[in-house]
C-alpha cells in the first residue's frame, strides 16, 4: 500500500509492486472498455462472442473482480460511487 500504510509482514518494495501492478491492470481494463465503447452495436456483439470463446471475456471480468476487491481493500470497505460495467 502506498503513503506509509502497508500490512504487518509487507515489504515497502513489495507494497510498491502490488500497487503498479493493480495501476497497469486497471489501465488495461479501462483501454479495454474505451475501445469497446467505441463499437457499433453489431460489432460489440461479435467482439463478445469472440471474447468469450476465447476466454478474454472470463479474464476480463476476472480482472474487474480483482480490482475492486484491491480497491476495497485499500479503503477497507468502502464502495465510491461511479460507473460499473458488467
């Protein structure tokens, strides 16, 4: 965690990695639901199908749950308010 607020047992170091992996994680995620945004309806429905069977769709979503549970985390509990794409 960063400014100081780490877990007992958790190197500043490692406290330092978790944190740009979840910032580089949810940069992924966001460019993923611009691009998609951007789509026309036909379209998004053949990049889903696609994701899906692939297995992006499932990593995806899997991606989201672990930046909420990080974020939740960090401010031990407290959902903020905004936008949230299923």
């Amino acid at each position: 965690m960063t400014g100081g607020m780490s877990r007992p047992g958790e190197s500043e170091a490692g406290s330092r990695m978790e944190e740009e992996f979840y910032r580089r994680l949810a940069e992924v995620v966001e460019g993923w639901e611009e691009a998609f945004a951007s789509l026309d309806l036909e379209e998004q429905r053949r990049v889903v199908a696609s994701a899906a069977e692939s297995g992006l769709l499932q990593a995806i979503q899997m991606a989201r749950a672990a930046l909420r549970n990080h974020e939740n985390r960090k401010t031990g509990g407290r959902r903020e308010h905004g936008r949230e794409n299923v």
